[in-house]
C-alpha cells in the first residue's frame, strides 16, 4: 500500500491510478504483474503523450 504512495509522489501520478495499477497488474500477472506494472504504466503514458504531440520528439 505504501509503494503506490511513494510512486505517486516521485512521478506525479494521482495515488488512485497507481493503486489501480498495482492491483489490475497483480490480478492479471500476478507477483510478476506487480514488478512490471509502474515501468508499463510510464511507458504507456510517455508514448499517449507523444501521440497527443503528434510523435514530436525534441533533438538535443
């Protein structure tokens, strides 16, 4: 319960989608679900942001 909590807080996510996320990934794949569910949900999130800027990708 506390490890939602603290990845919430570090990665600004709303508390109640990393919960969300830890339990339907645990339901679904179980501890292995757990392990990989937080670096899934940023992967999914950094790649809907990127179709939102129309796969804008900034050359440094």
């Amino acid at each position: 319960v506390i490890s939602p909590l603290v990845y919430s807080k570090r990665n600004k996510i709303d508390p109640l989608w990393s919960l969300f996320t830890f339990f339907a990934a645990s339901n679904l794949f179980g501890f292995v679900g757990i392990l990989i569910s937080m670096p899934l949900y940023f992967s999914i999130r950094e790649v809907l942001a990127l179709k939102a800027n129309n796969w804008v990708i900034a050359n440094d």
